[in-house]
C-alpha cells in the first residue's frame, strides 16, 4: 500500500512539474492514464484488505463461540448425574 501511494505522489509530482514547466500533451495523458491505473489498483487492494478483515473477524468469533459452547458442554456434563437403573425384585 505504500509503494501504490509512493507511486501516486511520484505522478502527483510530475503532474506539478508538467503544469509548470509544459513539458507537453504526451506526458498529461500518460501521466492521467497512469492516475488512473494507480488508483484503480488501489481501490482492488483496499477492497481485498477489507473483505479479508472482516473473513479474519468471522473467524475469531467463530472460535470464540466453539469456546463458550464447550465450556457449556463441559458444565451440563458436570452438573448431571449419571443414569443408575434401579432393578425391581420381581
């Protein structure tokens, strides 16, 4: 991500210089299509980072919750006597 915001001030940059010194239209479309590019490859990153955090987040919770329920488990199993069978004499 910081490469990608490297890149973007870089052109930034260029962008500056160009207006002041008119170095000419090549380099404005090149360097707009690049902006482009930069930016549409930043906004695929931080989209894939989000969508990845929040998979991160379900997970966690997951766990926590297969957590509470064994210790519940654990709990009941604790708390219940076991089942004696009383033979009646016949």
């Amino acid at each position: 991500m910081l490469i990608w915001c490297g890149i973007l001030f870089t052109l930034g940059i260029l962008a500056f210089m160009d207006s002041l010194f008119n170095y000419g239209d090549i380099f404005r479309q090149v360097n707009s299509v690049l902006f482009m590019l930069v930016s549409l490859g930043l906004l695929i990153r931080t989209t894939t980072k989000i969508r990845t955090r929040s998979m991160e987040k379900y997970l966690e919770r997951i766990n926590t919750l297969e957590e509470q329920v064994f210790a519940l488990q654990q709990t009941n199993e604790k708390g219940r006597e076991p089942n004696r069978r009383m033979s009646v004499p016949a």
